[in-house]
C-alpha cells in the first residue's frame, strides 16, 4: 500500500494536473499585466553604507564644508607620444570653452582651461610633455545610464574638434593623439557597460549549456524542454514579483544580483527538477501506471526537493544579516528567486510530466518488464532480454572499505584545503576590469606620466578649534605620501580645515586601503600635538581609498557573521529532516571542509594557470553562501535515499544502493550546476570569473567526491550511531539478498 500525502492528487491528478498548469499561466500573464517588471526597476548606484560609516560622514562633511567640487569627475586622458603640440592644447582649449558655453547632458562643470594662457597650461603637461588631464565635472545625482549620455556627447564634440576620434586611437601610437575618459565617471560607466552586455550572453550561454547536458544525459528531446519550462516558468513570475517589490522600495536590485540570480536559477532550477525526474524514470520501470508511478515518485522525492530548496533559501537570506549593502541586496531576489522555482518544481513539473506522461522520455521510453515483453509479442519480434539491475561500483566501495575511502578523500580534501590559506584578496574595483577597458587605460596612463595618487586623493578634514597645527607638514613628512595640498578653510565653520592628500602607490590597491588608520593617527597626533582634546572626533578622512577601506572592513565583519549564522540554520534545518545529531555533524562538516578545499584549489587555478594575483574580497563569502546551500543538496537527496532504504534492508545494502540509485542524478545536476556557474567565468568581469570558477570547482568536488565517497562512507562507518538520538531497528537480510551477499 502506497503512502501519499494528498497534495500530489492535488497538482498532478487526472484533471488536476490541467488545472496546476493554468494557474501558473494565469497567474504569469495577471501578474506581467499588473506589476513592472525587474529590469526596469534596477538601481545600480544604490548605496552600500549606512550614514554612520566614517567615509560617509566624511562625504557629508565634504559636501556642507567644501562644496566648490560638487560634481563626480571624469578625467580625460590625453596623449601624444613625442609630446603634445600647441595646436593640441588650442583644441583643448576651444574645447572647453564650448562646454562652458554648451554643456553636455548632466554636465555640472568645467574649469576654465580656455581663460588659461597657454604657457600655463603647458605647466600642467607630465615632465615627457606628452600627457595632459583636463576634468569634466558631472552632476553628483546622475546614475551610470545618465553619465553614459553625458560622456558620449562630449566625445562627439571631441571628434568634431579634432576632425578624428581619439578616442578609437590605440594608445602610445606614434605620433597620433589618444584620448581615454577614466576617473569615476569612467569607472562607473564601464561598470555598468560589462553587465549591461552580460544579462543576454549569459542566459543565452546557460540555456545553451542545461539543454546539451540534459540531452546528453537523458537523450531526450522533450525531456530536456521539461526544466527549461519550469525554469522559464518560475521566471516569468520572478520577474514581475521582484519588479513589485522593487517598484514600492521595499528591496534594492542591481544588474549584478539579476545576472547571478538568472544563473543560480538555471543551476538549481534544473537539479529539482532532475531530482523528481529521474525517480520517475525509476518507478516506470516497475509501475503500469503512469498516475501511479508519478504519485510515488512524488512522494519519494518530494521531501528532498523542499528540504534542499529551503536549506538554500534560508542560506541566501542570511546575507540580509550584512551591513554591506551590496552583499545585502543580494539576499531578497536570491530567496525569493529560490523559492518560486521551488514550488515550479514541486507543482507545475510534476503537472507536466503528467500531461505528458511516459512519452516524455522518448525516444528511450522506461517500461516495466511485463510491458516489455507484450510490446515485443505485438509486434512479432524476439522478446528482448532484459538488463540485469548491475551493482554500483562505487557503493560496493565504500561499504566494503569505508576507512580507506574515509582516509583517502579527508586527505586529499584536506591538502586543497591548505593552499585556502594563501589566498590574497584585492579591493580594487580596477583589478576587475578587462586590461583594455578605456578607463583602465586612462588609470595607467596617469600612473606612468604623473602619480597614480592623483587619479583619487585622499581628503583629510580637521577641526583645529582655531589652534595652529601643523598637520600637512605631518601628512607630507609620512613616506607612501606623495603630495599634500595647500589647507582649505571650511564654508560654515573656518576651524575645519583639509587637506587634500595624495599617495605614492595605487590609491585602490590594498597597501594604500591599509594606511587609512596610519593617516589618521597621524592627523590626530598632530591636534594632540596642538593641545586639542578628543582628537579623534576631530578627523574626517573622505575619498575613494578611505571608502575601500571600509568596505574591506565591513566585509570582513558580514563574513565573520554570515558564515556562522548560515551553518546554524542548515544545522538546525538538517536536525528537524534527519532528527540524528550525529548524520547532521558529518553532512554539515563535510560541506564546510569541501567549501575550504573549493577556495584553495579554485586559487590554485586562478593564481598559477590564469595568473590572478588576488581575487576579489566578496568571493569567499558568496562562494561559501552558494556552496554550503547548494552541496548540501546532494547530501540531502542521497541521505533521504539511504534513509528511506533502510527501512527496508540492512544499511550496508541501503548505503549501497542508495548510492547507486542517486549517483547518476546527482552527477548529472552537478554537471549541470558546476556548467552554469563556471558560465560566469566567460564574462570580462574578473569578480565573476573568480566566483565562478571557485563555485564550480566546489560543486564538482561536492558530485564526485563528498557525495559519492566521503559521506556514504562514514555513514557506514557510523553504522546505527548514523541515526542516534533516533532509534534504527536493522532489518534482517532478506532471502533475495542473502544469496548473493
């Protein structure tokens, strides 16, 4: 007698299963009408910080004390090798004086290069001659697509000055001028530019890869449409709930979570929906009926696919724990994003399969034995012989020697896990650019020919109380400071005073992040000095160096709390399923374990093969996110597998076959999953390629080595402690078993 719930009736009955799939088109087509969709409801320049980040307060001090550089700057960047001629800067100069007089779109403004005689100007070039950087400023409330109108109009007025464009002209070509925007106008737009291309690369690549491993795997045709609809379909509602959500500002979205999301989507999506997939090709075998068979492979697999959704919705909800804004926004339109693909695979697939039915598996349909054999007789032909169930290999391993696979796997896990240890980590959003992005160039053009302190300098504000201090003596005396403005005297208040400071190294490298404290004990001493009290109150430090620190430094605290937090919820998730503290301890400790050995061999990769010199300080919290939730997974699935077993045999023959059974599944929607993430390693983002690349080599060492190996084997090594505090009653080997066990 078959147990069911009640709820597979409910969704894939005979009339039913017409029903599920009406509502879903319903309820896509009433909620695309009535609610805005996602992309139109991007901000991607949302804030990451709250007001009380110290390089915040500094910005706010900025703009009420020293508001005379209201705008964002675009730098232009330009070169002639050999030097720049007069006639160069006359253009220039014309240049100018038309923005003055015709501002670009969100143009704030310009210097007044053309009122500056030329001998001036000639000042301002790099000790070669060669080089000369002239800003635009752009209004501070413009976002990426604004500032995108904004730069392209004053490249036309370029070409149309010059009588050529610069702008495509290679850079140190001999004796042609080149021009580069770069600054944070430039950065910003570039940002955006690599995503604004990757959405449609990417979905079309990860369409792509799922249907050739799906037809590789299942040789189906139609079996591989089968997640590709249930995925489109949970997007199709995605879309407009995320909009909605977006629309009333309840959430934040940028380009970057709805790529990551689209993939995720693809990855996960498609493993549900195998999961319930191949239990059906399973049943088939042995079930008439194709209600019935669907039914019981509901019932089978049901449990596991809600588990495994939950664990990863709960996990990607943790983020909304981070103070960092942008690894906060990640946490709603990843859960959400989850769990309606969830119900897709637990209601409108199983809806599918059952209109569909046995075809779906064509041209390689699964049919009982009895079915077999009046199928031959029909049709006048030889009854086939039929395929011996074959025992797994790798479930005859690891029972047979579960402390040789135990040792083997730990150590070889554990050597990857080491090299983890030497990952270095970067906060430069540079460093994530392609080599010949145009705000690249211009960057390393300024670094050449002036220093690179220029292109971002620091802004140090005291308030003095009146005294005299010496401070930019102090600042300039310090040795990875290059130059020191003249002070400036606060608008409101005349005390405080800045200085504008630049550094001798890459202001966006990790070496100048990490004298952001030197620089303000320095400022303080130096009150301290002059008799002030409570110097620290009295030092503001503003500027992108003083911004990157405090994203590394906030980063590193939502890693230092998310990580423990996730692996809390899974453990208490895993604890409610399984109800054995003992298989939760392993499952969640060998996921961590494979998590570290992913980070070390992903850095082995990407330091020695592709030569990254440090990968992106946000990657080992997302990895770990993604990875945990989504090994877990697979524990899970096999877990319920051998579970569900033993109730029927001995363990060593349930670990056995559940291995076995699973093993194909879980191996193709690993594939399938490690495929889609290591998709974002095609993209020109190096972040991306980092993340990607680590999450897939996590994912494949989760498929075929955890999950198959290590953690059947300390199952069986556990033997009945496996299920303790719970009682495990061992079945007796039954007479089939024991002739040939």
């Amino acid at each position: 007698m078959e147990h069911h719930s009640g709820y597979e009736k409910w969704v894939a009955g005979n009339r039913s299963k017409w029903v599920t799939l009406i509502v879903w088109i319903m309820t896509i087509g009433i909620l695309t009408a009535i609610w805005p969709g996602v992309g139109g409801e991007e901000v991607n320049n949302a804030p990451n910080f709250s007001d009380d980040v110290a390089s915040v307060q500094a910005q706010q001090l900025v703009d009420k004390e020293f508001p005379s550089g209201t705008g964002t700057p675009a730098l232009l960047v330009w070169q002639r090798e050999g030097g720049l001629s007069d006639e160069d800067l006359g253009h220039i100069q014309s240049l100018y004086a038309k923005l003055t007089t015709n501002p670009v779109p969100h143009q704030d403004s310009v210097p007044p290069f053309d009122k500056i005689p030329l001998p001036g100007l000639k000042a301002q070039l790099s000790e070669d001659q060669s080089t000369i950087i002239t800003p635009v400023l752009f209004s501070k409330e413009s976002d990426s697509d604004q500032l995108r109108k904004g730069v392209e109009a004053l490249q036309t007025l370029v070409n149309i000055e010059f009588g050529n464009d610069p702008f495509a002209v290679k850079q140190g070509a001999v004796g042609e001028l080149s021009t580069r925007v770069t600054g944070p106008v430039g950065i910003a737009i570039d940002a955006s530019g690599l995503f604004k291309n990757a959405d449609f690369q990417l979905m079309l690549a990860t369409v792509i890869l799922v249907l050739v491993f799906l037809l590789g795997i299942y040789r189906s045709p139609i079996l591989a449409l089968i997640p590709l609809v249930g995925v489109g379909f949970a997007y199709g509602v995605i879309n407009p709930v995320l909009g909605f959500l977006a629309s009333k500002g309840w959430i934040t979205v940028d380009a970057q979570a709805i790529s990551i999301m689209t993939v995720l989507l693809f990855g996960a999506g498609t493993d549900y929906c195998l999961f319930l997939i191949s239990r059906f090709r399973q049943v088939l075998k042995e079930e008439d009926s194709k209600s019935k068979a669907l039914l019981k492979s509901m019932t089978d697999s049901s449990g596991a696919i809600a588990m495994s959704g939950f664990t990863v919705v709960l996990a990607l909800l943790a983020l909304i724990l981070a103070k960092y804004g942008s690894y906060q926004r990640f946490a709603a339109p990843f859960s959400i994003a989850i769990l309606i693909m969830g119900i897709a695979s637990l209601t409108l697939v199983p809806a599918l399969l059952a209109i569909i039915g046995r075809t779906s598996f064509w041209p390689f349909i699964p049919r009982t034995p009895q079915m077999v054999i009046d199928r031959a007789k029909k049709k006048g032909k030889p009854v086939p012989k039929l395929k011996v169930h074959r025992e797994s290999m790798i479930g005859k391993l690891v029972v047979n020697k579960p402390w040789s696979v135990v040792i083997v796997t730990v150590v070889l896990l554990g050597t990857m896990a080491v090299f983890s240890g030497q990952v270095k980590f970067t906060y430069d959003i540079m460093s994530s650019f392609p080599k010949d992005m145009a705000s690249r160039e211009g960057f390393n053009t300024i670094g050449k020919q002036f220093s690179a302190g220029e292109l971002a300098p620091v802004k140090v504000m005291v308030d003095t109380e009146g005294k005299d201090a010496s401070i930019g003596e102090q600042l300039a005396a310090l040795p990875y400071i290059d130059r020191v403005s003249e002070p400036q005297q606060g608008a409101q208040n005349t005390n405080i005073v800045a200085y504008e400071v630049e550094f001798t190294l890459n202001p966006y490298s990790l070496e100048a992040i990490e004298h952001i404290p030197d620089l303000r004990l320095a400022a303080e001493q130096s009150l301290k000095d002059s008799g002030i009290n409570d110097p620290a109150d009295k030092v503001w430090i503003g500027g992108q160096t003083a911004t990157q620190y405090d994203t590394k430094k906030m980063g590193e605290s939502d890693t230092k709390l998310i990580i423990p937090v996730v692996i809390a919820l899974i453990t208490i998730l895993l604890l409610i399923y399984l109800r054995s503290i003992v298989a939760t301890l392993y499952l969640v400790g060998t996921v961590i374990l494979s998590y570290f050995s992913a980070l070390g061999l992903g850095w082995l990769i990407l330091h020695y093969l592709f030569g990254v010199d440090a990968i992106q300080g946000a990657i080992p919290l997302y990895s770990f996110v993604f990875l945990v939730a989504l090994g877990e997974d697979y524990n899970i699935f096999m877990i319920s597998s051998i579970w569900n077993k033993s109730r029927r045999m001995p363990l060593k023959q349930a670990i056995k076959e559940g291995v076995g059974e699973t093993s194909s599944v879980i191996t193709s929607a690993g594939l399938i999953l490690a495929g889609t993430f290591a998709v974002l390693a095609t993209l020109p983002i190096q972040v991306l390629v980092q993340f990607g690349l680590i999450t897939a080599v996590g994912v494949l060492l989760d498929t075929f080595i955890v999950r198959p190996f290590l953690v059947p084997a300390i199952t069986m090594l556990c033997g009945r402690f496996a299920f303790w505090p719970g009682k495990y009653v061992e079945v007796q080997e039954r007479e089939e078993h024991s002739s040939h066990a």
